[in-house]
C-alpha cells in the first residue's frame, strides 16, 4: 500500500518484515523514542514509511558495531531534526565506515533477506556493477557494509554509469581528505604515549566522519541550489535586490 506520493504505508508487521527485526522490536524501539510514532489511518491502524525503514537500518548498524541501547539513544538523540530517509542512510554509510570490512558468501535466498526485498537478475547484475556483490560457484559474496546503501540506489533514477561515476569521485575525495587529516593528527600525536594516541584516535574518529558528513551535506546543498537557480535567476535576483 502506498500513498500518492508514492511513500510506502507499512503495517507494523509489513515494516518489521522488511526491516527483518521483530514487531516487539519495533514497538520496543517506539517506546524509546528511538522511532517517530506512525501516521494514524483509518480504523486507527498505524503506517510507517520509509524514514522509519532508515531509521530502523541506521539503528540496526549501530547495534553491528557494538553500541549499547543507552549510546544508541544519545546517538538518535543528537541527529538533526527532520532528517529524511536519504539523510539517514548517509549516516548509516558514515556508521559503517568506523568498522572493518565484512564480507559474507550467502546464498540467492539469503542475499535477499539481508536486502529486505526480492532482487531480479538485473538487480543482481548492478549490485556486483557496483562492487556490493560478486558471484562466487553459485553462491555471492556480499559487502555487508554497502549493501543497504547498494539496495537503496537500485530505486535511484539515476543511470549506473552516473552512479559509478559519483562512487569514483567519492572514493577519491574522501581518500585525498582523509590523507590530509592523517598528516595532521599524525603530527598531533607523534609525541605522545601509545594510550594518548588511541584515546584520541577513539574520540576523533566518530568527530571526524560527522564533520566531513555536515560539511559534504552543505556543499551538496549548495551546489544543488546553485544548478537549479542557474546564474539567470541569480542575477535576476540580485537586480531585484538593488531595486528594492
């Protein structure tokens, strides 16, 4: 069931399946404010949508990396408000970027579960394109890191090759980035006792990634304000401006 702007309306039941979590699980998270409360529809069934999905996977991440309940919710808690179902899985991706790579062999079955869907051969074929999945003696070998941001692109209207393409500029961004404040650090802590350097690297990491997440978001934001205005409409807007 959907809505006209084409936003799932989940069941309870409908949304723990996708998520693979339990409906106890759902309802507990809601309890804790870990979850925002459902639309209420007709006959007084609760609909969820897709930001409770990402919300549901971004926690799902911080559990793979160990965090407790009470860190999880200090984490919810300090994300911005109004955040939309993208803006969660790029905090998803940031979340797994902390934790080393892991990659499993699964069957067609099991890739699907760990997917949340049905995934078509050409499915299939895109995510290896994009390096979340390879085939391997009739089983596939999956990067759990990547796959819920892989299966989410799969709706993206965008080509593969536009896709590919942007996975390439951010691999080499984020590189030279993260060369450059290694370099630094690595001059901070030079000095230091081996339990300073991992203290620090602890709490700077985490700080780090969240940095260059808000800073990528604004500059993306920007750009995009900037391409849809076009330099016509600005200058226009800035005549307006000296008029008044």
């Amino acid at each position: 069931m959907t809505t006209d702007a084409e936003e799932p309306a989940l069941t309870i039941d409908e949304l723990a399946a996708r998520a693979g979590v339990t409906v106890r699980t759902v309802r507990f998270y809601g309890t804790k404010g870990l979850l925002p409360p459902p639309v209420i529809g007709p006959r007084r069934v609760g609909h969820y949508g897709r930001k409770h999905l990402a919300r549901l996977a971004l926690i799902e991440e911080l559990q793979r990396q160990g965090m407790t309940l009470a860190a999880i919710e200090r984490y919810v808690r300090q994300l911005p408000a109004g955040l939309s179902e993208h803006d969660l899985a790029v905090h998803r991706a940031v979340v797994a970027s902390w934790a080393p790579d892991v990659v499993e062999t699964v069957t067609r079955e099991e890739l699907e579960r760990r997917a949340g869907r049905r995934l078509g051969d050409s499915d299939v074929e895109r995510l290896a394109a994009m390096d979340v999945v390879r085939a391997d003696s009739g089983a596939y070998r999956v990067d759990l890191g990547l796959l819920r941001l892989g299966v989410e692109l799969l709706d993206v209207p965008l080509s593969q090759e536009a896709i590919l393409a942007s996975r390439k500029a951010l691999i080499e961004h984020s590189r030279a980035a993260a060369h450059e404040l290694a370099e630094l650090f690595r001059g901070e802590v030079s000095k230091r006792d081996t339990q300073d350097v991992k203290s620090l690297s602890a709490h700077m990491h985490p700080l780090v990634v969240q940095a260059l997440l808000t800073t990528f978001q604004r500059s993306l934001r920007e750009e995009l304000r900037e391409w849809a205005t076009g330099p016509g409409a600005e200058s226009e807007s800035e005549s307006e401006s000296e008029a008044g």
